[in-house]
C-alpha cells in the first residue's frame, strides 16, 4: 500500500484525502498515528470505512469494540473479543471498528 485514503462527509460532499508518506508510512497504523491525521479536521466530520483497498464501496462507521489480534498473514488475522479473550487469557491489543454495513 502507498498510502492511506479517508472519505469524510461534511453535509452532502463526500471528500477522499489521500495520505502518503511522511503522513502514513508502513502498512499497518496506531492510535498515536490516526490521532494526527483526524486531529487536522472538525471534530463533526462523519467517519467512513472503505470495504477495501481499492474504494470498490463504503459505509459510516457506527461501533467500536476492543479486542487481541492475532495476525495470520501480513494483510489479515483473527480478532478475539469479550469471553473469546478471557477464556484464552489474552490481554486487549487493539480497537475494531464496524461499519454500519
């Protein structure tokens, strides 16, 4: 990946930034991170997940949990939540954010 690209909607405009390098660099991203990047735009803008890399649908972002990942290849993992976590004695790791389709 090049770069990281985020739709945000202010009233009826959708707007696409793309972030490339020194803004995101490598293919994975933290909190620390994504802080910068939101912190340069109004709090009341609606956050937006892309299905994919290539931008093929979107969805608002409506719910977040916080979970272990557990990476089985470079691109994606397992993701282990509430009694999953606890039953495996894992500690939390990340946030996961779900889309509202």
């Amino acid at each position: 990946m090049d770069g990281l690209s985020i739709v945000i909607r202010q009233g009826d405009l959708l707007k696409v930034i793309a972030f490339t390098p020194p803004f995101y660099i490598g293919d994975t991203m933290n909190i620390k991170e994504l802080k910068k990047i939101l912190s340069n735009y109004p709090d009341d803008f609606e956050v937006v997940m892309s299905s994919d890399e290539e931008g093929n649908s979107f969805s608002p972002l409506a719910d977040f949990g916080v979970g272990f990942y557990v990476p089985e290849t470079t691109w994606s993992g397992e993701v282990f939540m509430g009694e999953d976590m606890e039953e495996e004695g894992l500690s939390e790791n990340c946030i996961v954010l779900w889309p509202t389709n």
